[in-house]
C-alpha cells in the first residue's frame, strides 16, 4: 500500500461522506489486501468508549489481517498553528488562525481523519465550512498544524487508545480476560455486520 497516497484517498472518501450533512460521520476503515470494511463508531466521548472501540477495532484488524485501520471523525479544536521550534512541547500550540473571520481560542469544527499502520499514524485535521442558514457542510479547509506524520512509537497521547492496534492476539489456549472480550465483540451486531465487504454488507 501506497500510504501518502492512501492517506490523501481517504481524505477525499471522509468529505465525500461529510459533504451536505449536519456533521460529519464518525467511522474506522480496516484496510485488509482485498477488501475495506466499514465499522460505523457510535461514540467517542468518554474514555471508556475509547477503550472498547480501541478493542473492537484491534480485533476487527486482527480478524480479516489488515495491515492499516482508518478512524474518520469530527470533533472541536482550539488547534491552528504549530509551535514555534523553540517552545515545542507537543508541537502544536493554541493561535491565531489563517481564517480572519475566526477569533483566537474559538473552537473549530473539525473533521479528523487518521491512518494508522504498523509503523506510522497518518494524521490530517479539516475545519468544517457550513451554509450559515441550514449548517450543512459545504466544505473544507485544511488546518496546517493538525497535518502531521507520525512514528507510531511517537504518535500524541490522544491516539493513545489505539495504541495497540497492531498487538497479536494470543495463540488459542492462552487467552486473557480482555482477549475473551475481545472474541465477545466480534459476535456483537455493528460488528460482524460491518466486517463484510462494502459491497456485500448490504446482504449480511
């Protein structure tokens, strides 16, 4: 796989699905060889869904042996520039923005798309552009900062809950708690349903 150009596919596939829409949808893409399966994510908001999705889609990736997951999602931000070099913390710094209509600290409503594989998170941020009268999306601007390429053992600590995506799952005979839910959750309805092809999830 191709992954600059995958992250830039998967880009132009997460505004395909946000454009007209009252907020963008929130969803993982296990990228397997053949195939691509969608799993729509019900919710993000407390750190307790950030572990079982984390779960989920460790298992989901370890089921069809992918080698990438794709996490789409909106979210607000008060993130527009990177840090100066020479007050770098975790790079990235509250700032004015290259939008003028936009006050400093105000929150953007953002569209996230992440990629993660073995080796590297893929990370892009999108302010979400709404027609003022309906507050549809109409469109994106890209937001500098919230771009950025990462080893995965230096990805930020708010991806931590995908950290170990890419963990083996025990031989059979040596199975944790957590990987016993970990079978559990694969039975679950959104689950299994997802984890057929684009094209035959319908059928399912």
């Amino acid at each position: 796989m191709n992954q600059p150009m995958a992250i830039e596919e998967l880009v132009s596939v997460a505004q395909a699905e946000a454009m007209g829409e009252l907020d963008a949808p929130m969803m993982a893409i296990v990228l397997a060889s053949e195939q691509s399966y969608d799993l729509p994510i019900n919710s993000l908001e407390t750190d307790a869904d950030k572990a079982r999705w984390g779960l989920i889609l460790r298992a989901a990736r370890e089921h069809v042996e992918a080698d990438a997951v794709a996490v789409l999602y909106p979210a607000w931000t008060t993130i527009r520039e990177k840090k100066k070099e020479s007050e770098e913390d975790d790079g990235l710094e509250v700032s004015s923005s290259d939008s003028p209509e936009v006050e400093p600290n105000e929150p953007i409503d953002t569209l996230f798309v992440q990629l993660h594989t073995r080796d590297h998170v893929y990370w892009r941020g999108f302010e979400q552009i709404r027609d003022p009268k309906h507050q549809r999306i109409i469109g994106f601007r890209r937001i500098k900062a919230l771009s950025t390429d990462y080893r995965r053992d230096e990805e930020p600590s708010i991806a931590s809950w995908l950290s170990t995506l890419f963990d083996p799952l025990p031989e059979h005979g040596e199975e944790t708690d957590v990987d016993l839910e970990l079978s559990d959750l694969l039975e679950e309805p959104e689950v299994s349903a997802a984890l057929y092809p684009r094209q035959l999830r319908a059928l399912h």
